[in-house]
C-alpha cells in the first residue's frame, strides 16, 4: 500500500490538493491535466506543462531508454 509523502494511512485525515505547477515555464493548474507530462527524477516527479512538452520532445525522447525505439 502507498502514501502520500508525510501523510499518514488514518482514514479520518484529508489532504489539500495541490495545484500542479510546470517545472520548466511555472504554468499552474489547478487539476490534473491529461496533456501534461510527468516525469520521476531522482524520485521526485516534475510536471511539465503541454506547451513545454512541445518545445522539448527532442530533449524527452533523446533521454528514453533504447528498447522504447
């Protein structure tokens, strides 16, 4: 079973949900965004905003490991 960082497993406890913010322009979201991309490095996720995904693909796609092509 998973947690949330510093969260507890009480049932009774609620988080706050937090606005997404892009790692790379600080774009801001208020709900999770099917168009944007995250991204798990050194086991922190960034989120990067649809517009920068864009800009950056080349970037992106030259950091996939080779079984993925």
């Amino acid at each position: 079973m998973t947690s949330l960082c510093g969260g507890s497993d009480n049932a009774g406890s609620t988080m706050e949900p937090q606005p997404l913010v892009c790692a790379r322009c600080g774009t801001r979201a208020e709900a999770p965004q099917p168009t944007w991309t995250c991204s798990v490095e050194n086991g922190t996720r960034h989120y990067i905003c649809d517009i920068c995904s864009r800009e950056n693909l080349r970037a992106i796609e030259g950091r996939l490991d080779s079984a993925w092509w």
